[in-house]
C-alpha cells in the first residue's frame, strides 16, 4: 500500500491515551463513593460465588437478584479472582430480569477471559455482545477489540467491528480504528490490515505515529523489508520516531539476521539523540549471539555499559557462552574477571561453559590452578560443581557420581584428567547443590536408586535439600510408579518446613490417576484446596479417559462430580471423555443429562464434546435431536468441523434420508468446509444401498475432480456397492483401479463380486475372481460369515459346464478345501490332494 498517497491528519489527544501505563482505564468505570449498599450487595454475592460447594438454589442469591445493576454487576467480576467463577456469576447475572448487560459488564468478564486466554467463552461473549444488541461507545469497542486480540481471536475482533458497525450499535472512531489495527498486526494478514488502513482513510480519519506503528510491527513481523522501510521512513519524516519505534525496526533486522543493518540503524538513533532502553540491549545482544555475530554483540554491550546500564548474570552468561562456542577463551576470561570486579558472582553455568571451552588440558589446569589459589570455601565449592555441571552436561553422569562419592566420603579420586585436576587439593564440604547436579542428573538418566541413595547421604552430612530437589525426586519417584516412596518424601519435607508447591502435589496427584486411584485422588484434592493448589487438568482427565477406556464410566462421572464439589471445575476435555464412555456403552441419555449439566455450570463445551453427542445420537438413530445440536453450535459461536458434517451425513445415510443427506454435502461445501473421502465415501456408500448406482457414480467423479484421492476404504464401498445394484462389470474396471493403486481389497469385496457376475449368469467371469481370492489368501475360512456365500457359489460354478472342470482342478490340487464344501457326492470324481 503506497502509504505517500494517503492524506496525514495528526490525531487530537485522544491517541495519546494508547501508549499509557493502563490502556483501558478510560473505558472502566470510576467506582469512588459507591454507595455502601450496593457494596454490602458486592461483597455478598462474591461471597457466595466463591463458597464452595456453591448451590445455585441459594435463598440469598433470590433476595439479592432484583438489587442487581451494572456497576454492582461490574465490580462483582473485578472482585472474583477466578475466571469460571465469574463467568458462572456473569451468566447467572444475565439470567436475572430484567436487569441486562451494558458494555462495561462485557468488556470487564471480556478482559478476565483475555487475561485466563480462555478463547472458547470469549468468541462465546463476542457473538453475545452482537446478539443483545449491546450499544458501545467507541472507546469500549476498541477496549473489547483488544480483549480479542490479546486472547489471539484476531479473526473474531474483525468479525466484531464489522457487525457492530452494520447494526448501528457503534460508530467508529480513529481510536477503534487504531485499536483494530493492534490487534491486527498480530496476525499474518497483510492485505486485511492495508485494507483497513485505507477504509480508515476514506472515512476521513487521520494518522499519526500509534496508528502506523501496527502497520510497521506487522511488516516487520511478516520480514517485508522494503515495506517496513517505507513506513518506517513515513514515521521519521513526519518526525513522529521514538525509542519505541525504532526498537521495534532495530529488533526486526536482528531477527532477519541483518546484523550489519542494526548497528547502522543503532548509529542513527545515536544521531538523534534516541536510546536503547535496557531490554532492547538484551534482546539485540541475545539476537546477535545467536546469529553467531559476537564481535557486534561485544561492541553493543560496550554501548549498553557506557549509557549507564550494569549488566547482569544473564547477559554475562550469554556473551561468555558465544564466547565458548567460538573458542575466544581469552576474551571469555576477561568477561569473568570484569563479571568479579563489578561484584557479580558468576554462577555454575557460566563456570561449566568456561571448563568445556578449553580444548587443551593444560589450559584447563591453568585456569583450575588459577581459580583455586585464594579461594575462599564457597568460591572452591562454586568450582567443583562446575566441573561435576560439565561433567552431567557432557554426558558422564557416574563419572559425576563417583566424583561426588570421593569428595563426601574423602576415597581416592582416581587417575583421570579429573582426579589430576583434584589430587592434592584441600577438599571442600559439598554443599546443596553440588548433591543436586548430581541427583538431577541421575534422575534424568534413569539411575534414581542412585539419587535416593545420594538423596539419603546428602542429608547424614548436614546439607539441607531445597524446594526443587524435593520436587525433583518426588516427580522422578512418581514418574517411576513408587507412590509409597514420593508420599514419605512429601512428608518428610512438610516436616523440614519446606512448603510444598502445587507442582509437588500434582507429581502426586499425577501418580494416583495412573494407579486409577481414585480415593486417594480425592483425599488429595481436599488438601490441594486448603493449600490453594489446583489440580493439573492432564491429570484428571488421563484418569477419566483411562476408566472410561475399561469400563467405568460411573465411576468417572462420580469422580468429576466430587472433584466439583471440592471446588475443582474439571476442564471440558475431561467431560468430553465422559461423553464419549457413556455414548460407548449406550448411555445416550445419560450423556445428555451430563451435557446440559455442564452447560447449566456456565461451561462452553467445544466442537469434540458437541461431535461425541451428535455419533451418540446419530448411532441411535435419533438425527433430528442431532441437528438441533448443529444448530445450537451454530447458535454458541463454533463451527462445525468436517468430522461433525460426516457423522450427520452417516446418520442420515444410514436412516434412508438421502436427500437431507446431500444437503449437508452442500451446506459443507458453502461454508467453506471441504468434504473429504470420508464424505464421499458415507454418500457414495448410502446412494448404492439405496439402489442408485448412478448418482454414486456421479458423487465418484465429483470426488476425483474435487482432487480428493479415494481411500482402500472408499474403493471397497464404492465395488461392493456397484456389485450388490447389479453392476458387477463397472466394479470389477474399479477393483483393477485398486489394484494398480497397490491397495488390496478385503474378502467382503470379492465375494460381493463373485455374487453379482453369478447373478448375471457370467459364470466365467465369476470364476476368475474366485481364482484371485484363492491365489491371493483371501478364501474364506469355515467361521467367516462369508463363507456360506463362497460354498454356494463354487456349487453353482460345478454344476455349469463352462466352469464345471476348472472347479474340479482346483479341488484336486487342494486349492480350495473339500471340507468347506461339506457336499461330498456332489462334485463326483475328484480326488482331493493330500
């Protein structure tokens, strides 16, 4: 987009607002002075929200439902601290007439499910501003725009615009404008964001620097160099150019791996007086370290120091490391020694990466020689765990072991390079980490026997282990199924005073839902809650899916229910796995309950919890409750998936509903959701059961043209089905299509054809595919459920005179097995091989 030929108005004070500390403030409202009524009613409902369990049958919740309005509403949700509590309370609030949401309400539950980046119930929200017909000025559009596009639902923030533009709830403004754009240069779509930018300017609306900054961050993002050059250039000749601006150029070229381009574009901001901020220092040094370019990283972190900026460990530990890699090993050394003068202690990291740099081992001596004269006990502690960290790093983790064993228990350290480097040194008390590199290894290696043996040791000499290697070695124990083992380290660690973290319990938690341990998952539950932990998802929904998977499904359900009343709202996926076990075991209506349950909590179930209930329905030929499911997804936001059209399209299929069917087949196609074989293959199937070989014929060649590739499965329907509408000799030209595809056909399907070319008196035919299911293994045994077919046609072709002797050869030769036949005296003459 020629940027050039669009007229530059500045924009008023209104913009400025963008770039404040708190962007949104402008669009909450000032709540002083409330009256102390409606915050005795505030306090009141949270309370009551966030008690667990919570009963929605609460007398209080009657008395306090017509005293509702939007600020008491609003502050409500800023004081409840979980996003499924106050979307409960939101929805609830929405059922309570005649009271209804304005936009504050929706932009603060908005900015709480942008905050959690809970997509699902924010596009849900964003349908449901529209379908109320909420009006908004044009400030809480751009607030609630950004909500999107903060949650990643850039596509849904344009969406919004759109509609509230065309039903006259909202006219924009520059400000909503500028807010679109933001959102917009999150994404990939450059022409949306051009197009956008012109329709701004048609409707009269100005630039200025924080309306092109998006447009510049999005070219950048995309690496359209000459385009991020011209609006940059755009920028500085209207001398809007800023620290920020610049950053964000400057940061593009080094992730481009234009280096060189960065430190000119350095040079100029140094021109104009402009700084690096602190944080653009690092990630630009970050970036030139990784692009391999050193030299410039040194050079920019000369400048970072000169503007009075005092670098710490981390950024020590990066350039001594790019230093390492590129065996500067002197200059390295003057960073460690420049890293000590300014009283920074470097940590075991940088240590290690300075032991592994050296290719020779006297250097390593020297340095090992160097380190270890003055040193005080902790500075000769940081250095042996900098040599066990190397040794862990390169892979010798026993040989770490060994080495720590000689230092705790005082043996011979051994005649290595090592034990050189050791030997006749005045040997330190190892301290907690130095156990713990050394255990952390071991764990990760898989000789935890060997962790709690030097877990054990560690704690006789008097070192203390800390919060993570408690964690550690309880996750590796749990990890490894020793439950009994993790839960008396939990214990002993309470017992120490170290508090135990919500990743300590789930390591535990984790344990017991592999064990199907549902009681003690339970009893968990109940202390995760006093401590404020919340249980990991992965966990509870493994457990529900695992006894789902052998038959309890009772049992999962009640597992939810009580992890509900503990205060835990299981995640969607966890319910969906209940669906689909109880859809298993014929539970349909169960499963409903189950669903409108979950979505009485305030739940949005997604698109797999909808496809579990429609197979359930549609398997149970229930199709017009299954579409009313359709609808209602439609109704919530989702879009149907393939997967969901398919199931219909089965149901229908399968209950002689064929015209609904391929209606579906075109919705599908003009919702933009393209059929697949699976698609085809449930209509090309149905039309042939139908009787109307014809029009699966057509459905066949769309597929082709459609450039879906049939699947063996889809061959095999469509041959099966010609055969049994009496096509034997069109099946047949497709069975040889198959074949030349490599795919090979089931038993079913030559049965079906050696059935069809019997009916249409072709008995030599009929006998040619007999003789391919012999010579290809696909003869029938006695259980097979075709076998009867199979024994009745090879009658039939011994009683033809045509095929009557090519029978009997085939039997002589043991071919075709005489017991299948159980005739015997029919066929006369044949001597059956041995």
């Amino acid at each position: 987009m020629a940027l050039s030929k669009l007229t530059m108005k500045p924009f008023q004070n209104l913009s400025k607002s963008i770039k404040a500390n708190n962007p949104f403030s402008i669009f909450t409202k000032n709540l002083c002075g409330f009256p102390l009524d409606s915050r005795n009613i505030t306090n009141d409902l949270i309370s009551i929200f966030t008690k667990q369990p919570f009963s929605p049958n609460n007398p209080e919740l009657e008395s306090l439902a017509p005293l509702l309005n939007t600020k008491v509403v609003e502050t409500v949700l800023n004081g409840l601290k979980n996003w499924k509590i106050a979307l409960h309370f939101f929805t609830w609030a929405s059922n309570q007439g005649p009271y209804k949401h304005n936009v504050y309400a929706y932009n603060a539950m908005a900015s709480i499910l942008s905050r959690a980046r809970q997509k699902a119930p924010l596009r849900a929200l964003s349908i449901d501003v529209v379908n109320s017909r909420c009006l908004m000025s044009p400030g809480a559009l751009g607030f609630l725009i950004r909500c999107l596009g903060n949650a990643g639902l850039v596509v849904e923030a344009n969406l919004l615009f759109d509609q509230v533009q065309k039903m006259g709830l909202c006219v924009p403004n520059s400000y909503s404008y500028t807010c679109l754009l933001e959102v917009l240069s999150k994404s990939s779509c450059i022409d949306l964001l051009e197009m956008r930018l012109k329709e701004m300017h048609d409707h009269g609306w100005g630039f200025d620097k924080y309306t092109l900054t998006p447009v510049l961050q999005v070219y950048c993002n995309m690496a359209e160099f000459d385009k991020a050059l011209d609006v940059f250039n755009e920028i500085h000749d209207r001398g809007w150019v800023d620290e920020y601006v610049f950053s964000i150029l400057v940061l593009a070229f080094s992730k481009w791996g234009k280096v060189d381009k960065a430190c000119e574009l350095i040079e100029t901001m140094e021109e104009k007086n402009v700084r690096l901020n602190k944080k653009t220092f690092c990630s630009l040094i970050y970036g030139f370290v990784k692009e391999s370019r050193v030299d410039k990283a040194l050079h920019l972190f000369d400048k970072m120091k000169k503007s009075g900026f005092t670098p710490d460990i981390s950024l020590y530990d990066v350039i001594i490391g790019g230093l390492c890699v590129n065996k500067d090993v002197k200059k390295a050394l003057c960073l460690y020694s420049e890293m000590k003068g300014f009283k920074i202690q470097p940590d075991v990291k940088i240590v290690t990466k300075l032991i592994s740099s050296f290719s020779k081992e006297e250097e390593l001596t020297c340095f090992f020689e160097e380190m270890h004269e003055d040193m005080d006990p902790k500075a000769s502690t940081l250095l042996y765990n900098s040599v066990l960290n190397s040794l862990v790093d390169n892979g010798s983790v026993h040989k770490a072991y060994h080495l720590l064993q000689a230092i705790t228990i005082g043996n011979c350290i051994g005649d290595g390079e090592i034990g050189k480097l050791f030997r006749g040194k005045a040997m330190v008390p190892p301290n907690s980490t130095t156990f713990s590199i050394v255990i952390n290894g071991l764990i990760k290696t898989g000789g935890l026997d060997l962790a709690v043996g030097l877990f054990r040791e560690m704690a006789r000499i008097g070192c203390k282990p800390d919060l993570l290697l408690y964690n550690n070695l309880i996750d590796g124990l749990c990890t490894s199924n020793r439950l009994q083992e993790s839960c008396g380290l939990l214990q002993e660690m309470e017992e120490s005073g170290i508090e135990p973290t919500s990743f300590t319990n789930n390591c535990i938690f984790g344990c017991l839902c592999r064990r199907h341990d549902i009681s003690g998952a339970l009893h968990l539950l109940k202390k995760m809650r006093i401590h404020g932990h919340v249980p990991w998802i992965k966990h509870s929904t493994s457990l529900v899916k695992e006894l789902c998977k052998h038959g309890k499904e009772v049992e999962a359900c009640k597992f939810l229910v009580n992890m509900a009343e503990e205060g835990f709202q299981p995640d969607i996926v966890a319910y969906s796995a209940c669906l689909d076990g109880l859809i298993k075991i014929q539970e349909v209506d169960q499963a409903l309950k189950l669903f409108q349950d979950i979505c009485a909590q305030g739940y949005c179930p997604d698109v797999i919890a909808y496809n579990i209930l429609i197979k359930g329905l549609c398997k149970t030929q229930r199709i017009a409750e299954a579409q009313n499911l359709l609808h209602e997804m439609e109704e919530k936001g989702l879009v149907p998936s393939a997967v969901t059209y398919n199931t219909l399209i089965d149901g229908l299929c399968k209950t002689d509903h064929l015209e609904e069917a391929m209606l579906f087949l075109s919705m599908m196609i003009e919702k933009e959701r393209e059929p697949n074989v699976i698609t085809y293959s449930t209509l090309i199937n149905g039309l042939c059961n139908a009787g109307r070989p014809d029009d699966a014929l057509v459905l066949w060649n769309e597929m082709g043209r459609k450039g879906c590739a049939p699947s063996s499965i889809a061959y095999m329907a469509f041959i099966h089905g010609l055969s049994n509408c009496g096509r034997p000799n069109e099946a047949l030209v497709y069975l040889r299509e198959m074949e030349e595809r490599e795919m090979k056909p089931d038993t079913y399907v030559y049965v079906g054809l050696l059935s069809a070319f019997l009916v249409d008196s072709n008995q030599p035919l009929a006998f040619e595919i007999l003789q391919e299911m012999v010579d290809k293994g696909k003869f029938p045994d006695l259980h097979d459920k075709n076998h009867i077919s199979v024994r009745n046609a090879i009658l039939k072709l011994s009683e033809d005179a045509r095929t009557s002797s090519s029978i009997k050869n085939l039997l002589a030769k043991g071919s075709i097995p005489s017991a299948s036949l159980s005739v015997t005296g029919i066929i006369d003459g044949v001597e059956p091989a041995i």
